[in-house]
C-alpha cells in the first residue's frame, strides 16, 4: 500500500523528534545525524544507509518505539561515520555485515554505560555487541571481528545493508565521512561535556598521528652519510678567528636498494593494500627522492620485485596476488634472486596472519615487518604499525 503525504509527513516528524532526543542525549551521535537525509519506503523491510541517507521501512518504523528508534539512527549513523558503507567489498558479505554490525552496538553499548536495554529490539532481543572471544567488538575493527569469525557465520543482522557501495564516490565520502567525524569529536571537546566514545577517539587520534612513525624506524635502518664537523673546509664565518671552529655539514639519508614486499593475499582488502601503496608514496615523497628499491608482491609466492627510482616509477608497478600467505617465500625468493645484490632493508607490509620463519631466513638482512592491526606481533624483527581508519 502506497504511504499517504500525511503518513510521510508524519513519519519525518517522528525521525527529527528522534534526531532532537539523540542531539540533547547524545550529542556527539546527533551532531553526526544533523548530517544526513531520512526516508521512508514501503518496500524496504528494516532500515538501511548508503552514507548519505537514512532509510526506514514504514512498517518496520510502526513497529519501533521511541527508545528502538533512536538505537536504530545511532546504529545506522556509525556505519556511514565508520565508512561501513564503502568497505569491505573484498570480503563476504554478509560475514562482513555482522561484524560491522557487532562493532556499532558495542560503540552505541559503551555511549550508555554498558546498559543492555538501550540495544535491545523487542522483535530481535539484544543487538549482538560481542566478537566471537567474547570481548566487546569496540576494542577491534570490522575487518578484525570479520577474522575472527566463522565462515558460515551463525548470527543474523537485523537492518539491511543492501545500499552499501551506492551513495558517493568511495574517496569523497570517506573524506567526507572523515571531517564530519574531527569536527562533531572537536565539538564536544570544546563543550567539555565529553560523550565521544572511547572506540571513537581511537580512529580519530589514529588519523591525526599521520601514520608516519614507521618512517622513523626505517630511517634507522637506512644508511646515512654523514660528515657532522669536517675541518675541511673551515667554517668562513669565524675565518678572522685565531682558531678554526669546524664546518657543521648537513647530513644527507639515503635509502637505496629497499625491497618493499606487499601483502595481497585473500586476508589483505583492496583498502589495505591501497593503504600500503600510500604509505610508500608518501615515504617516497618524505625522503625527498632519496628513497629507491624495489617494491613486490606476495601471498603464497612471490612476484618477481620492480626497481623504482622516483614516485613516477613506482605508481607504474601494480599488484597481483589473492592466494595464501608465506613469509617463507619472501626471504626464499631474496637468497635464491638477490643476494648477488642484497637489499639493504626489507619492508613487508602485511596484516601478519602467517606463520614467521626463524630469523636467520632473513640472511642477516634487517627487516621491520609493517603491520595494519594491533593483533599480531613478529617473533623478531623491527616493528612498526600503520592504522586505517576502519573501525
């Protein structure tokens, strides 16, 4: 049956009544919805976003009372602000639908102190809030709750998730997406009334940290040529001393022969691998053209590496893989292709779910393993991470 104009008119009155409760109860979750559209449609069985919308089904919107409703926008709110919308499409669906699903409730759980009726649906009972080791879902990402579980994942999601990948270019929502999240964390700071869940504060200081520690670590590994003081020649601006001070020379980094090594097995998404292109671009541009190596690819084995000199070169290489992961592969491809000419440091960029060899398959070869999550930690090695921003 077709929803009448008053219906609709008074379907949209009840959603901005729900967005006004939210905004003076939850301020930080009704700053976020001050982002969005809302609609009502009488096909649509639960509610559903795109990133830029809202949508309720009218039946399933009769259903709700005041209380289920204002958990359905704050649910439906983290997936476009967490950028569920354009992720995970390298992953099964609707594996990948519960553990986002299981992030935003245990976010929402956290926002009202651990209260179980504030994400209960009468027709559903409690949303699930847990991942499978029984912690709350807010202490990981989605893609870290996909991991961890079960293939023929048992739970059922109650909202629809149809719409994800339909709104606005995948770049500028998450550009988008990402603003929105600073300006509503910044807007409760300078209020001083809190109310940013913790979770929330994670990918936000995730963001701002730049992702540029890792670049540090490897500038120890690099080498540098160096001349701190040479007396040779003299500093000229004390030339009229009766003594010579020495000339303070501005060291110079080199970063030659690193072999880059890109983790694209099935476990790695396109984010992550995208992610881990930019961040060897940014460090190329970071070391100002004095960074050159090779970058390769791995999952079960190895494609053959590509010499890059300059960011030119190096966007010219694209990836291949998809299979399993071998870290055995890597260091079996440098002894047996490259020690004629060794690199002078491996970085393996990778989500480390892979058994590590022993370390002297590394050929006394430094190596910092460059890692998307917090979950895994090599036996040996330098360790860095990098954060998406997924949540």
């Amino acid at each position: 049956m077709a929803i009448s104009d008053a219906a609709y008119l008074a379907y949209g009155q009840r959603l901005l009544l729900s967005r006004m409760r939210i905004l003076c109860e939850n301020g930080f979750f009704g700053m976020l919805l001050m982002h969005m559209k809302y609609a009502v449609d009488e096909h649509l069985s639960t509610a559903c976003t795109d990133g830029e919308r809202i949508v309720f089904g009218a039946a399933f919107l009769d259903d709700l009372s005041d209380r289920e409703l204002d958990f359905v926008m704050m649910h439906e709110i983290l997936h476009a602000a967490l950028q569920h919308c354009t992720r995970g499409k390298d992953l099964q669906g609707f594996r990948f639908n519960v553990a986002c699903d299981i992030v935003v409730n245990s976010i929402i759980l956290e926002s009202h102190r651990d209260d179980l009726t504030k994400i209960t649906l009468r027709k559903y009972g409690t949303a699930m809030h847990l991942a499978p080791n029984g912690q709350e879902g807010r202490l990981y990402t989605a893609e870290q709750v996909y991991h961890m579980l079960p293939e023929k994942c048992p739970e059922e999601g109650w909202d629809d998730h149809s719409l994800w990948g339909d709104g606005p270019a995948d770049e500028a929502q998450k550009d988008l997406w990402t603003k929105r999240l600073e300006d509503a964390c910044r807007a409760m700071e300078s209020r001083g009334s809190g109310g940013v869940p913790d979770a929330i504060m994670r990918v936000v200081n995730a963001l701002h940290k730049g992702q540029t520690d890792w670049r540090r670590v490897l500038r120890e590994f690099v080498q540098e040529e160096v001349v701190d003081y040479s007396f040779l020649p003299p500093d000229r601006r004390r030339s009229d001393s009766d003594f010579f001070l020495p000339d303070f020379n501005e060291k110079e980094l080199l970063a030659t022969d690193v072999l880059f090594m890109i983790d694209t097995s099935a476990s790695m998404t396109d984010a992550m691998i995208t992610a881990a292109y930019s961040e060897i671009k940014d460090a190329i541009d970071q070391f100002d053209g004095k960074l050159k190596g090779y970058l390769g690819f791995f999952d079960a084995g190895v494609t053959e590496p590509k010499p890059f000199e300059d960011e030119d070169s190096f966007l010219k290489i694209r990836p291949k893989g998809g299979g399993g992961t071998s870290f055995h592969a890597v260091f079996d491809y440098v002894r047996e292709h490259m020690l004629d000419r060794p690199p002078s440091t491996i970085v393996i960029l990778t989500d480390g779910y892979a058994i590590f060899p022993e370390e002297d398959a590394a050929c006394d070869i430094p190596v910092l393993w460059l890692l998307n999550n917090e979950d895994v930690t090599p036996p040996w090695g330098k360790i860095a991470r990098i954060t998406l921003q997924d949540a």
